[in-house]
C-alpha cells in the first residue's frame, strides 16, 4: 500500500525511497557477507510488509545509511552491524513463524528500540 508515498517502491525488499536499489542493504551485504544474506532479506520483507509501514522504510534508510558508509572503513561497526542483522533476523522469523522459530533476546529488544525511532525519523524525513 502506497498510503500517499509517492515513489516509494515498497514492493523492492531493501528497496530505497527513489525506487533504485538499496545502498543500504546493498552494502550491508557486501560487508558483513552473512552465508544466509537473501533469506534474511526475504524475512526482513516479509515482516516489513506485514507489520511496518513506508514510513518505518523511509526511516531506516535514512538513519542506517551512515552506519553503512561508516562499516566500509570501520571493523568494528561491521561486525557490530553483522550481529544485529543475524540477531533481528532471529526475531523476526520468531514472529512470522509464531513462536515455532527460536526467538533472540538482542534482536527483540533491538526491534522494540529501533523500530519507533525509525518510524519517528521516517516521519520528520517525509514531512521536509
């Protein structure tokens, strides 16, 4: 649902706001070169059409493009990014599976901090 987007491409998994692909997930992968890297998008896409909004899309790519750029020169943010990508994942198929997956604790609390903020962050970035 377009809810009034304009050109944001919610049909893209990692998909960006201008529609193109996504530096952010691009990069996330070319980075932390997780082994499970598509089904990871996959569930991340899945759970984003169920449960998030373009807003919270819009969000995201504004507050973890930076973190991106800075993975490219920093060891510890890779790593640190690789982490919470598996560790949300985790969670995210705990909820789409309805508990028949193994839930993770970091990705949980992670998914309970990071998804308001980027849905406060998507908001201001959309009101410009």
């Amino acid at each position: 649902a377009d809810q009034g987007l304009g050109s944001i491409n919610t049909d893209n998994p990692g998909g960006d706001p201008s529609g193109g692909k996504s530096i952010v997930c691009t990069e996330m992968y070319r980075q932390t070169q997780l082994d499970d890297w598509s089904q990871a998008m996959k569930t991340w896409y899945i759970y984003q059409k169920k449960y998030l909004t373009p807003i919270h899309e819009i969000g995201y790519h504004s507050l973890f493009k930076p973190f991106v750029r800075g993975m490219k020169v920093n060891k510890a943010l890779t790593n640190l990014g690789a982490y919470l990508a598996k560790e949300r994942t985790k969670h995210l198929r705990h909820i789409l599976t309805k508990g028949k997956s193994k839930d993770s604790l970091v990705g949980n609390v992670f998914c309970k901090i990071i998804h308001p903020i980027v849905y406060l962050v998507g908001l201001a970035v959309h009101k410009k």
